[in-house]
C-alpha cells in the first residue's frame, strides 16, 4: 500500500484492493473479447450488446486513417474534428475492439501511435480505469508520446476521485504491473503517479 504522509484522514475513503481487482479483472475480461473479435468473423448477433456497432457503414476506416497520420508527422493539415467527433460516439467496448484492430495492422509505429493516441483520448473520456488499466503496460514507453497521455489522465482522475484513483494504483502495484524493469530497480511510471496523487492529497490536506 501507498503510504501517504499527512493524508490518514483519507483512508476512510479507499476502495479496497479486491474491489479493485474484480474491477481490472472485468476490464481485462472485455478487452480479452475484444481480441478474439475480428471485423467480420462474427455475425452481429453473436456479440455483446456493447461491443455491437450502431452503424457499420459510419464506422472509421482504420487502415485509411492511419495513412493519413502521416499527414501531421509530415507537418501537413489534417482535421481531427471529424475523427474525435466519431470516437466519442462510440462505446467503451468499441474502443478496445478498434484498438485491438488498429494494433494488428502493418503501419509505421509512429503513425500508428498517433492514431492510437486519439483512441486513448476518448477512452479517458467515457471510462478512466479502463483507459489506464488497458495501456498500463505502456506507461513507460516515453517514445511514443502515449504515456504523457496517461500520466495526464491519471492526474485528471486524482483531482476529480483521489480515493478511486489511489485504490486502482494500489490494486495494480499488487498485480506487479509498476514493477520496474530498469536496471536501478526504479520504476519511473511508479513515481510519477505516487507523487501525482501526493501532491493532491496533500494539497487538498492543507486546505
């Protein structure tokens, strides 16, 4: 467990770690559908109403998309509105099944983490732990710019549920999922979201 200086008052407020992991494990159980869902192996009926599609001729064509990512490492023009207007009516489900898909295709890491990174953005939105609980094991790949993304998403749920927020970095530390795997034995993602969660509780302790 997390010990917090100066924030004892706070504990009533903690999820316990079962609550938690019963949570991740749901999480984990959706996204393990989602892999085994392919773009049109299964009739529509035969999956979950949350991962059905409202209207398979409005969804977005992944492969198309991330040819034009490009475009913005290129320094051109690219609208995201369209896109972002598009990923926010879809489902939780729907996001980690396009996720999955959008993964599995041959494209340029680079183009294809950008893509991803929208993705990631409305997930945030619509579900926080799911967002954080299916890029955990990307939190320290600092090359791809997805985990300022998560950092940011982590430190906009300490604000708004510190007792969630802390409660699912509790669970996940359990799991192992910030062991570190430096040579220094520090885990770096670790920190950042300990003192992330410090510095609100503390900060929310003063006042």
């Amino acid at each position: 467990m997390i010990l917090i200086a100066g924030a004892c008052w706070f504990t009533g407020q903690r999820q316990s770690i079962s609550d938690v992991e019963r949570g991740n494990a749901a999480i984990r159980k959706e996204i393990d559908a989602a892999v085994r869902i392919r773009s049109n192996d299964l009739p529509e009926e035969g999956l979950s109403p949350s991962l059905m599609k409202k209207d398979a001729s409005r969804a977005p064509d992944w492969k198309k998309l991330l040819g034009q990512m490009s475009l913005i490492t290129a320094g051109g023009s690219f609208n995201r509105a369209p896109l972002q207007q598009q990923l926010s009516e879809m489902s939780v489900g729907e996001l980690l099944v396009a996720l999955e898909k959008i993964e599995a295709l041959d494209a340029i890491p680079r183009d294809k983490n950008l893509l991803v990174g929208f993705l990631l953005d409305a997930l945030a939105e619509k579900d926080v732990e799911a967002c954080l609980t299916r890029f955990v094991d990307r939190l320290d790949d600092y090359g791809s710019g997805l985990s300022g993304k998560l950092n940011s998403a982590f430190e906009g749920w300490v604000k708004r549920n510190p007792g969630a927020a802390e409660a699912w970095l509790d669970g996940q530390i359990a799991e192992g999922n910030f062991d570190s795997r430096a040579l220094d034995g520090r885990s770096r993602p670790r920190a950042e979201f300990e003192a992330m969660l410090l510095h609100v509780l503390l900060g929310s302790n003063v006042e």
